[in-house]
C-alpha cells in the first residue's frame, strides 16, 4: 500500500509491503524514517490523522478497517511546540490536504458499502481572489493600470531605456489595430526578433489582413528626450505613404519604468492610444486600401445607408451641411429628404406638419431658418424715430452724452431750444481745467513769464 504522510507542511511517500497493513505499521515508519528525516528524536510523541481531526488510536486494526486506501493523505499530528502552524490559511498545502481528506472520505464511505459522500463546503474555505488582470485596451486603461498584455509584452522586452518602454506599448497598439507582425513566429506575448538595435534605432515590420499585398514598417529613432517614429506602408514596392509622429518619453514613462510592473511604468496611456492610432495605425490602413483600388475600411463612409442617416440625425442643420461638402458619399446622404423632414420637424415644432408627400424638405427649412434669423435681427435692433417726432424736453438722449457749455453740448443736442434757457453762453467751460501734474491751484490765473496775467478763457473767445 503506498500512501503520503505529511509532516510539518512536508510530504513524503511511504511504502508499505504488506498486503494488510497496521496502523502499527505505519506508526513505526513514521517513527524510524519520516521524524529523523524532519530533525525530530525517534522517541517524539505523535499522533496520525486521515482527515486532520479525528485521530486514529487503536494501533491493532488494519488501515482498510480505518478508510484507508492506497494513494491516501496520513496527518502526523505533532504537540504544539514542535509543530509548525501555517501562516496563511489560503497556502496551496492547505487546500491540498483539505482536497485530499475528501477524497479519502468517499473513497472510505465507498469501501463500507455506502454510497460516496457529496463534498461538503467547509466555513473555513477561503474565497477565490478576485483577479488583479482585467481584460482591457490601451485606450480604456486608467492612471496606475496596464493590460496584461502590455505586462507581458514589457518584462518579456527586458527594457533598458524608457523609450523601449515607448516602443513596446507602439507595438501594442499596432497589434489592437490588427496588425500582425512579422519575424515574431506566432510567439505571443513576445516582441519580434530584431526589434531593437545598437544606436537607439528600433525596427517593425507588419501586414494586415485588409490589405493583403501590402507591408508597413514602424521604425523608431531616439533624438534625445525625444522619439521620432516614421510608419511607411509599401504597395508593389513603392512607397505610397509616411507618417511621422514625435513622443516625449517622460510623457508617457514613469520614473519607475525599472524593474516595476507595466501599470507603474506607463501614464496616460489613454493619449499615447488615441495619438498613435490616429496618426499612425489607421493611416497606414487607409492608404494601403486606397493604393489597392479597395473602398474604405472603416469610419462613417463604411455604415449602411439606414445607419449613416441615424448619425445625420442627431447632428445640427449647420453640421450637416459642412458634412455634405467632405464628399459625394456625404453629398448624397446630406440630400435625403426624410433627414430634412427630421431636421424640419424637430427644430420648428410649431409649424404646420400638414404636408404633402413631394414637399421639398431643405429649402422648406432653409425659408424657416431664413425667416427666424431676420425675426431675431429685428428683435434687437431698435431704431430711433425721425427728429421731427422728438420732444426736446422730455424726449431721452440715449447716445450722446450731456455736456453744456462747449461743443457737443446742448446748442448741438437741441438746436430748436431758445438760447434764453441755456445755463451760460455757448463756449463757456465748466470749470476751471486740470492739471497735467495733479497739483493743486489756488486759482484760475497763472502769472507768465512776462509777469503778466493771462486768461485761461482765451483761447475759447
């Protein structure tokens, strides 16, 4: 019979060579091999256990007569000082003996004739921890997050700059876009062979099933803080597109870019995603299709009619018509005569819906719209009435300001008041002019060089 006894978290494989063996049997191997072995005196008072808990003291039966069968877990149960406790409670020993004393319950209950008894949860049984790697993108990662595959990708690149941190979430980003790169050997969560070389020069190369003859190239150039990276796709061998995109590595690396996990090593990857993908990975594809005579790939000119049409819906008259001037594509679907209607039923509520079927839709909008931008100009200009109309003395002067006694005063303001009511002669100040300097006066008259006074009315007589 071969069994496993545990001592101490240590397991060990015994082999017993009779056909029915004792419990004294076992208790001697235990004594004379397994205790030495754990640096324990052969005279060590101990007892054995199937499950753990209930212990097995009568020495003369047989271990069938126990429940015990070959390939079982036998506990040494040890006294307090000498025995080790584990730590954790969650240790994968732990979870093994518990696995183990079912098994051997039910192959015991199998043994007696009884039927094999279900697992039975026990409270002690610790949940399964929750997972620290969520599936996620670049794009939808948050501060002090990573995918797994950017972790992977990272470690496995062994980065010694952070620039090879910069162009392992490129080659990422590449792979979200569907590129599938080349030199790799369908090795995943590795980068390809060569991608790096001496001189801060990094090399990619990539196809992409929507463009089948093609091939594009990502090659990396470090110029200080920066890295300059061009994307050349090739049709034919010609080149018929480069794209150039400049990172600053302190941008997007930490300063715990060594010897860290991704998530502590990479920031705002967010933006790192959508300035590559923009600039670089959907461009490439864009103009591989358009080199090949293929129709575009994705973005709006790719939705169906109905759908393109729920799109336009939701936008303003002014944006539709800037949409319809991007191509004949838009053109046509900016025309439709059910989008207007939308448009016309939706931004003039209060005009009759009573019509016919061959309603011309947009110039019946372009007359509303029209007609309430005039209502709106003549809602806030407000015309004056012609002077004859105006009260000289109860009529408001809302634009000229009231200053008697010089010009622009009230002989300008009312030419048709009779001069009797004027407060003082036209011309004549209202007070006495300040001072450049802000010093004060003690009067109206300063004597001149000369020592003769001047009058400081002169020069309005």
């Amino acid at each position: 019979m071969k069994l496993r006894v545990r001592i101490n978290r240590q397991t060990s494989k015994v082999d017993l060579a009779s056909e029915e063996p004792s419990l004294s049997e076992l208790r001697d191997v235990v004594k004379q091999t397994l205790l030495p072995s754990q640096g324990l005196s052969a005279n060590t008072e101990f007892s054995l256990s199937l499950n753990g808990s209930e212990l097995l003291s009568d020495s003369d039966q047989t271990l069938a007569s126990c429940g015990i069968v070959s390939g079982d877990l036998i506990c040494v149960v040890l006294p307090q000082p000498l025995a080790v406790a584990p730590s954790d409670p969650t240790s994968s020993s732990a979870d093994m003996a518990r696995d183990d004393q079912q098994t051997s319950s039910r192959a015991a209950g199998q043994m007696i004739g009884g039927p094999a008894a279900p697992p039975q949860p026990s409270e002690t049984d610790p949940k399964p921890p929750a997972s620290v790697w969520e599936p996620m993108l670049c794009s939808e990662a948050e501060d002090g997050q990573a995918p797994l595959s950017l972790d992977l990708l990272y470690h496995a690149a062994q980065t010694t700059d952070p620039k090879d941190a910069i162009l392992v979430a490129a080659h990422l980003l590449m792979l979200e876009t569907g590129f599938a790169p080349q030199g790799s050997e369908g090795r995943a969560g590795e980068m390809p062979a060569g991608w790096r070389s001496a001189g801060g020069v990094y090399r990619l190369d990539y196809t992409h099933p929507l463009c089948d003859n093609s091939r594009a190239s990502v090659v990396g150039v470090s110029m200080g803080p920066l890295l300059v990276i061009n994307a050349t796709v090739k049709v034919t061998e010609t080149v018929d597109l480069v794209r150039k995109l400049q990172l600053k590595a302190s941008s997007y690396v930490t300063a715990e870019w060594a010897g860290g996990s991704a998530a502590a090593a990479f920031k705002d990857l967010k933006k790192l995603s959508r300035i590559f993908k923009d600039q670089l990975a959907y461009p490439l594809i864009a103009a591989a299709r358009e080199a090949m005579a293929l129709p575009v790939a994705f973005g709006l000119p790719v939705l169906p009619p109905e759908l393109l049409l729920r799109v336009l819906r939701l936008l303003d008259a002014c944006s539709v018509v800037r949409l319809s001037a991007v191509s004949r594509h838009f053109n046509v679907a900016a025309a439709d005569s059910t989008l207007w209607r939308h448009l016309y039923r939706r931004d003039f509520p209060d005009s009759d819906g009573g019509r016919s079927r061959d309603t011309d839709w947009k110039e019946l909008y372009k007359n509303a719209h029209r007609s309430r931008s005039e209502r709106r100009r003549a809602r806030h200009h407000h015309p004056l009435p012609p002077p004859s109309h105006w009260d000289i003395f109860t009529t408001p002067r809302p634009f000229l300001p009231t200053v008697p006694g010089i010009i622009g005063g009230e002989y300008d303001q009312r030419p048709a008041l009779p001069h009797a009511l004027l407060p003082r002669p036209r011309y004549d100040p209202i007070g006495p002019i300040a001072d450049p300097s802000a010093r004060p006066r003690s009067g109206l008259h300063r004597p001149p060089r000369g020592g003769r006074a001047s009058d400081i009315r002169q020069g309005f007589i």
